[in-house]
C-alpha cells in the first residue's frame, strides 16, 4: 500500500505539477479519496469503482496494522490480491497519463486457488495463457513462499 501510495501521488504530480507543493508538504488526502472525487475532478473519467473499492480495503487494513496492538495478519491470498489491486491501480494510472510503463494485460485476471494450507496454485486469464503460448510473453511463477509463521516468544 505504501507503493501505490507514493504511485497515486507521483502520478498527481506528473500530471498536474502545480500540485507538487502540496503533496510534498502537507498531508494529502487519502489513496481512496485521490482515486475517487478528486481523480474525477481533474481527469474528467472515473476510476474504476471496483479497484478503488479493494484499494479501500486494504488501506483500512494496512493503518489497523500499524496503529492497533492487535495485529491480525494477512494471509497469503490477502497478500497476492492487495499486490494485483496495486500493479492495476499504478498500470491504470500509467495508461491516463500515456505513459510508456502502461501495459495492456492489466485488465487480466491472474486468481489464486488455495490447493491447502500451505500451498497454492496461480491461475492466469486465457489472453494471458495465449500469449505465454505465443511467447510474447514470459510468464515464470517458480517461486516459495514459506507460510510457517510462528510468534515470536517473550
């Protein structure tokens, strides 16, 4: 969250310099909010509800973490939807601005289906299966995630 926070905020400055003061200086409103009314306000398009609705939800969840003692931690399908919600809201922006990092599978779905409690399998969209096939796109998901958490003993 924090790098779709800094995302969210290069990309208002990118596109409207004038407010680089104020998003350096003060406190800026909130993922949600600069996504919502005030992306409106300036592009003239809305963001799409659903991605700032799942970007709502883990901003509330990333500040609970952080500013509660009750530390409820995510869990691994958690984790992989708040970093897909991430990469479509930084892709999304990146295709308002024109920019050259837009990339147009971000419309894609890439699903997790748990397989048990510690393992899952990855599942892509058939556009993204088709190009992997094509080789237009590299598509590597060799990768451990160790989900053996243990609390530290006091």
């Amino acid at each position: 969250m924090t790098a779709c926070e800094v995302g969210v905020k290069e990309f208002y400055k990118e596109s409207k310099p004038d407010l680089s003061i104020i998003l350096d200086n003060l406190q800026s409103p909130s993922i949600p909010k600069l996504l919502g009314s005030i992306f409106k306000s300036y592009f003239e398009v809305e963001f799409p509800k659903e991605l700032r609705k799942q970007i709502q939800k883990y901003v509330e969840q990333r500040n609970g973490f952080i500013h509660s003692s009750e530390k409820n931690i995510p869990t691994l399908e958690e984790c992989l939807d708040c970093y897909i919600a991430v990469l479509k809201t930084l892709n999304y922006l990146n295709k308002i601005n024109d920019n050259y990092l837009y990339y147009d599978l971000y419309e894609e779905e890439i699903n997790q289906i748990s397989v048990s409690n510690t393992q899952a399998r990855i599942v892509f969209s058939d556009l993204i299966k088709e190009r992997v096939s094509a080789r237009q796109l590299n598509m590597s998901t060799g990768f451990n995630i160790n989900l053996n958490y243990s609390k530290p003993k006091l």
